[in-house]
C-alpha cells in the first residue's frame, strides 16, 4: 500500500511538520456520509416543513419590511421559533425599510458579525447593538 498523500499547501514543508500542522489536506482521512435514504412519507414531511419555514421566514420580512414588526421582536421570537432562527442576518436586515445591501454588510461589520451569520448565532451584544441601531 501507498503511502497517505500529505499536502501542505500553505508552508510546503516536509511531512513530519505537515503532519502537525492544522491546513493540511489528508486524503487519508476523507470520508464520505451518504445521507440516510428517507421513506415518500418523510420526504413530503420534510418538503413540507421546508415550505412552513420559507413561508415563515418571508413573512416576518414583509412585515418587517412595511415596519408591521420591530427588529427585537423578531429577535425575541426567534428564540423560540426554528425558522426564524435559520434566518440569515444579512437577510433580516435587508428587509427592514431603507436598509439595502450596502447598509446591511457596512452595519454588520461595524458590529462585528460574520456575513455568513444566521440569527440564533447572534451574541447578546450583537442583538443588543442591532437592537439600539434599529429598534
């Protein structure tokens, strides 16, 4: 058998010290988990989960958007609701009224929050700083 192919892209150093080092690729070490195969049933049962928090998800942002919802209240409910939670930052903001792509990113990287970020990944003084900007 072959030896592990060892790729150290970053330093291109010998494999004893790429061994260690935390950006290297083993292909050794790949592997791959099939998702478990799902009965008709629960596939439409997840489809149609899917669909409730799409659903969701765009409503609170209508209301958002025509100022029907505040900021904190979506906040405050996405503690308890799994949809909002998956609700990407950017996204929310997005929706508020006369904030645009630009605003979006510029206040979140004021604030200190990943582009990729979704809203149950907000820190408390995260939410509280969008919070006071947004109300």
């Amino acid at each position: 058998m072959a030896q592990p192919l060892v790729l150290d892209i970053a330093l291109d150093a010998p494999s004893s010290v790429a061994s260690c080092h935390p950006l290297i690729l083993r292909t050794d070490e790949v592997t791959a988990v099939p998702l478990p195969p799902l009965t008709p049933e629960q596939r439409t049962q997840a489809l149609e989960k899917a669909a409730a928090a799409r659903a969701t998800r765009a409503e609170v942002k209508n209301k958002l958007k025509y100022s029907q919802l505040k900021l904190s209240d979506v906040l405050d409910q996405a503690k308890s609701d799994e949809a909002l939670s998956k609700l990407k930052v950017v996204s929310l903001l997005e929706s508020l009224p006369g904030i645009g792509k630009a605003t979006a990113r510029s206040v979140m990287a004021e604030v200190g929050i990943s582009e990729a970020r979704r809203v149950r990944g907000l820190g408390p003084h995260q939410s509280t700083a969008l919070v006071e900007r947004f109300g």
